[in-house]
C-alpha cells in the first residue's frame, strides 16, 4: 500500500504511518487513543505555524487517517467511510487530498517541547489511566482544535465557511477550560484565564482595551478573546455579516481572526498541561552562585529556559503581530 500512494498528477509520495505494536495494551488501540496520539502529532505541528517566520503545516488536512487500511487478512479495509467492505490488494491506488495537491511540497517541523508534553499527557491518560476525566477533557479539546485547523472549504470558500471555524475554535477554549461536573463555561470563565498567564512580554499584560459589557479594561489577548466571541455569535445566530466580522479589529492593519485563534489556544493548552501534568523542571535555589550554573544541573536549567522561551516568545511575538 505504502508504494501505491500519487497525487492527483501521478507523481509518488510517501504517506506517514501510524502503527501500533502488536502487544500494545488494548486500552491504547481505541479510537480514542489512536486519534488523541494522532490530534497530538497534528497540533504540534500546526500551531507552530501561525508563528509566522516559517514554512510549516497550517492545516489538519495534512493529518487525516486514510479511510482504507491493510487488513490482518491481508486485503485492505475500510475504516470509517460512506463506502464499507474488503477490497484485495492488487490494483491500489492511494491517494493524496486534492486541497494539498503536493505532499512533499510541505515540511512537518512540530514542536518538540508542546509534542512531549502531550504526549506524557497522552501516557498519563490512556496508559497509566491518571487524571482521566480531565485529561479526557483535554484531549476532546485537542480534537476540536483539529477540526479548528482544518481548511475552510472545499472549492468554492464562502465567508460562511470561515465563519463556522472561528465557531469551532470557541468550543476549542471552552472545552479545555471545562471544570467538569455540573460547571458551566462561558467567556467571563475564558478571559479569567487569559487574565491570569504570566506573559513574558509585559505589554500582553497591560489593561488598556475597553469592550462592549464588559465594565473593565482587558488586555489585548483578552480583547481578542472577546471578538472571537462577537464572531461566533455572528456567524451561529444568523446575524448580519459585515466583511470586518472575520477580523480582529485591535490591530492595524487588522488580521483575521482564524490566524489569532490558534496562538491564544496555545498559549492556554500549555496552562492547562501546566497544572494536570507538571513537568519536573530544574529550579536554582535562592543561594545559588554564578558557578552553579556550569554544573550539569545548572546546564540543564539553562537549557530548559532556552527552550520555554524559545517557544513562548515566538507565540507572543506573534500575538502582538510581530
């Protein structure tokens, strides 16, 4: 199957692979399991593209599972599809999705520190069945910020179409930020935690943006929490459109608000992983000399804080539209 894979002009590529060993636990073989390991792989790799600067994946398009895969028979079965059934395996030919046209034409380039706190988070939940319930709740989030990223159309984009995405990214953060039980969240509970991240750029802090009912000033990524909700509620209650409905009207030149969205995700993804599953990180104790830095624990700390703002200050740098 891997060898029969063109695009739609013939050329051959070379499709990715998901594959699960067979004495793998059974619990990390359900759909699940198998499309939260997928989402986790994906959104390592999007997210970082709305950082500019960089040729990346910006779409989930590029991570669907093929609906056909090869069957312990060996003929080739058909997963979720319109069509069902077993098909021998002699005249294949895989294809590549019209919308990417060129496979190879891309550069798969996740984010190494986002992809490994995920994927402990994946272990925590379907492996060692720790903090089910929320990280369950995490992962349903990742998946709907994978629907998030998909490309907005088929052919033909509407503002319509782009319109449901923003839709989508609302139910993204309410999901993520979703205290479970009986709780109820809205974008009062939202902004309450975009206000309480500690930004490294100390203008993301600043309480200078006045919005509509709302008897505060808001920093600017609240403010561009707030117009995704004004988007949202536009586009789902059948509202009126104006042109300036997709974009977010802080900045100048405005930006739309679908390039926005994935940053500020992001940024609370990690705040949620931050407190579910803590990573062990290196902490210099309030004595420590100039000397200890050069020692293996001082080296590691020094690479550690390179690597966090490495990420971090490229996401905020993004934010401000820098």
């Amino acid at each position: 199957m891997l060898a029969s894979f063109r695009d739609q002009y013939g050329k051959p590529y070379l499709p990715a692979c998901l594959i699960v060993r067979s004495g793998a636990p059974s619990a990390v073989t359900t759909a699940d399991a198998l499309r939260a390991f997928r989402d986790s792989c994906g959104l390592s790799t999007i997210l970082p593209a709305y950082e500019g600067g960089r040729s990346g994946i910006g779409f989930s398009n590029h991570f669907e599972i093929y609906p056909l895969s090869p069957g312990k028979s060996g003929r080739i079965v058909t997963n979720d599809a319109i069509v069902q059934g077993l098909h021998e395996p002699a005249g294949f030919s895989g294809q590549c999705s019209p919308l990417i046209q060129h496979p190879d034409h891309f550069t798969c380039t996740p984010s190494g520190r986002l992809l490994e706190r995920l994927f402990k988070a994946w272990e925590f939940c379907y492996v060692r069945r720790r903090k089910r319930r929320a990280l369950q709740r995490v992962f349903r989030s990742v998946g709907i910020a994978f629907h998030g990223c998909r490309f907005p159309a088929d052919s033909l984009m509407l503002v319509y179409d782009a319109g449901l995405r923003l839709a989508v990214w609302v139910s993204a953060f309410e999901v993520l930020l979703h205290p479970g039980d009986k709780a109820r969240v809205d974008l009062a509970e939202v902004l309450k935690n975009l206000g309480a991240v500690s930004w490294e750029i100390g203008c993301l802090s600043h309480k200078r943006y006045t919005v509509r009912n709302h008897p505060h000033r808001v920093s600017l990524p609240e403010a561009i929490c707030v117009d995704l909700y004004g988007a949202r509620n536009t586009f789902l209650h059948g509202n009126p459109i104006p042109r300036r409905s997709l974009v977010c009207r802080r900045f100048r030149p405005a930006r739309y608000l679908s390039t926005i969205a994935p940053l500020l995700y992001r940024v609370l993804l990690e705040r949620q992983l931050n407190f579910l599953v803590p990573t062990r990180e290196v902490r210099p104790s309030g004595r420590a000399s100039s000397r200890w830095l050069r020692t293996k624990a001082g080296r590691r700390y020094i690479a550690q804080e390179r690597n966090a703002w490495s990420d971090r200050g490229r996401t905020e740098k993004a934010l401000l539209g820098a």
